[in-house]
C-alpha cells in the first residue's frame, strides 16, 4: 500500500479531518460547478412503503412525526421501478421513515423489484419476521440484502432503546429467516455469486448501552445467525431528536464540538445520490424527512428525470455547495452532515468483527451498481467532497 492510499485512508477514518478536507474540497469545486457535480441520474432510489412504525426507539424521529400514516399505491411503484429500469438506476432501498413489513404487499413489492434485476435493500426492526407467512414470502421475493436492527441482544439493554423490544424476538426472527433462506431462498445473479439469497446483516446503534458486556452478548447471539454487521453512531435525525442525549459522544464538550463541526461541514450526500419516494408520493431528499419538509415535487406528476433536474434539486444543491440553508433551514442544523462518516462506520466495524473472531459470510458494504445495470454513459460520480452513500 502507497503512502498516499494510507494518509487517505487515515483522513477517511477520522470524522474530523474528513469533513476539513472535504470541505475545503467543496469550496473548490463550486468555483467552477456551483451545483456540484451532478451525476446524470440517480444512483439510487430509496423508498417508503409506509411511514407507520410499530415502534417508538429512543433516538428515532419517527414517533414525533406529524405527517399521517399513509402506505405506498402500489401502481405508483410500479411506474417507478419501470423508470428506474428505462433510466439504468441500479439499486433500490425499502426502508426510509416507517417500518416496512407493515405495508401488506412489502413481499409483492420486493419481487417487482427483483424481476425487473434491481439490486434491492430492505432494512427493517424485525419484529414481524417472527410471523411465518410474511417471512416466506420476503425470502421467496429474493432481496438481495435484508438489514435487521437490533441495538443489543439482552432484553435490558435493547428495550433501553427499543421501545421495551425483547431480543427474543429478533433471535426467533432470525432463525425463522435463516431457516426459509436455506428452504426456499432463491439462487440468482447477485454481487455474491450463486447463492441463496436474501444476505442477512445486521445493523446496530452504539449508544452508550453498548457496553463492553452488551458487546460481548451482541456477537454471541447475532454472530451466528447473520452474514455481516453494520455499526453506527446515532444523529438527531435533522433536529427531530432534540435531547441528543444517545449521540456518539466525544472529548469536547457537544456544544464546542457542535460549533468546530459545523463551521467544517460538507455537503450532504444525497441531493447528488438518491431520490426518496414518500409513501404519499412526495419526492423528498432526506432519509430523515418524517414530515416531507425536504419536498421536491410529486413522483407520477413528474418523471424521475424531471426531478432529479428540477429547481427544487438546483436549489438544494446550491444550499449545500455555499453551506447556506435560508431557503432548506431543515437542513441547518442537522448533525448528520456534521459528524457521520461512512468510513468511520466501516472501520468500526470490521474492528468490532476482528475483535470477537467475526469474519464477514458475504460482505455486505456493496459498490454503487454491484450488477452492471447502470447505463455506461451515465456519470457515477458522487457527491462533492463527501463519499458516496454505500450499502
């Protein structure tokens, strides 16, 4: 390995000195690009089944939403995946607000997806892949990676942050998942060769619950029965989350931290990444707009491609590139652009695996188009001076 590779590779993994960098790379490439470089389309479209949820965890900003529980037309998101197709969009992620396996054709939904040889993502609590028959049929649909979260693996411990969940229940779902995947779980094309599919991870919020104990008990019971893990830091979820109490704490008191990071910041990620379908069709840009504030327009009043281009994206973007949010306040103050480091979470995790023997059954961090299914001629470059949003 070059030194170069290892100084980038120390910079990527230290929040600090990757939001300096990039914003300075930011500053000089609005000089020539005032809205970034923007990629020709998407690199992806997240979705939103539902914004309803069954849970109320500590530091998710779901339960203080205004917007009312609505559940995606499943027309709408057949035109969508149809456009996706038509556009070379390769990848498409079921989970944003809400929980997903509450929508009562989530499976239908995955399966639509997956014949049209998208690469999808669905990420949910797991608290309904007890239930047998939804449990098959999500298996039988074939995603290509189902995220299951879970914060601990003690009932103390998880139900701190989970609404009072019983890691009975996510273990039970688990096994259940496990068990339909090596029955029923289809062989196709995927970025893990011939397997059977769905790949499990894990996903977890280290909070300070997540003590040494918590750690050990963690891996014990989840290491077996998942292919990777995904460890990250909790945010306030663009100030819904007003105590921050669960944020990833720091040597500096939060308020000095809050002020170095913010006078660093960078752009955001997703106005040059994603699109994100509301399940009442609003076209939104945040994975953490639970009452559509970052409102683009309406998905099937107008085409992806009309969006993507919009003035309402121009804007966002230009906000973004200048670090001035007069016309996006949603955006001010979240601590998302200010502290989350997609490197840093990869690092941590890999050093958590290592550290209890855990060796990854199907990697799961995977590239922008793991499938070749976006067009040649469509630029795949990412957003300015942040790194592209993986998995």
């Amino acid at each position: 390995m070059t030194v170069r590779k290892l100084v980038r590779d120390f910079v990527a993994r230290h929040t600090l000195l990757e939001r300096a960098v990039a914003h300075g790379k930011t500053i000089h490439i609005r000089q020539k690009h005032p809205l970034g470089i923007v990629p020709d389309v998407p690199k992806r479209v997240v979705v939103e089944p539902t914004n309803a949820c069954n849970l109320k965890c500590a530091y998710c900003g779901n339960k203080d939403m205004l917007r009312p529980r609505t559940y995606l037309d499943i027309g709408l998101y057949e035109r969508l995946l149809d456009e996706m197709v038509a556009l070379g969009i390769p990848r498409i992620t079921l989970h944003t607000i809400g929980e997903p396996t509450l929508h009562p054709r989530i499976a239908e939904m995955v399966k639509m997806a997956t014949d049209r040889e998208r690469v999808v993502t669905i990420s949910t609590n797991g608290t309904r892949l007890v239930e047998e028959p939804l449990a098959r049929a999500l298996v039988e649909a074939g995603p290509h990676l189902l995220n299951v979260s879970a914060d601990a693996a003690d009932d103390e411990s998880l139900g701190k942050t989970r609404d009072g969940l019983k890691a009975s229940v996510i273990v039970e779902g688990l096994r259940n998942v496990r068990r339909l995947r090596d029955e029923v779980g289809p062989v196709g094309k995927s970025p893990w060769g011939a397997v059977k599919l769905p790949t499990i991870t894990m996903t977890c919020v280290v909070t300070q619950h997540f003590t040494p104990q918590v750690e050990q008990t963690f891996f014990d019971t989840y290491a077996p029965l998942v292919d990777d893990f995904l460890f990250h830091f909790p945010n306030n979820h663009a100030d819904y989350v007003a105590d921050r109490k669960f944020e990833h704490g720091g040597v500096l008191p939060l308020t000095i931290r809050d002020r170095v990071y913010k006078a660093l910041r960078h752009t955001c990620n997703y106005p040059w990444d994603a699109l994100f379908l509301l399940s009442d069709g609003t076209m939104s840009v945040c994975r953490f707009d639970f009452d559509a504030r970052i409102r683009i327009g309406r998905f099937g009043e107008s085409t992806i491609q009309e969006l993507w281009r919009s003035e309402a994206m121009n804007s966002l973007r230009r906000a973004h590139m200048n670090f001035d949010f007069k016309d996006w306040p949603q955006c001010e103050s979240c601590t998302a652009t200010w502290y989350e480091n997609r490197h840093e979470h990869y690092t941590l995790t890999r050093k958590l695996m290592a550290k209890h023997g855990v060796v990854p059954a199907r990697p799961a961090w995977l590239s922008e188009d793991p499938l070749g299914k976006a067009h040649a001629a469509g630029e795949r470059r990412g957003s300015p001076g942040a790194e592209s949003a993986r998995r």
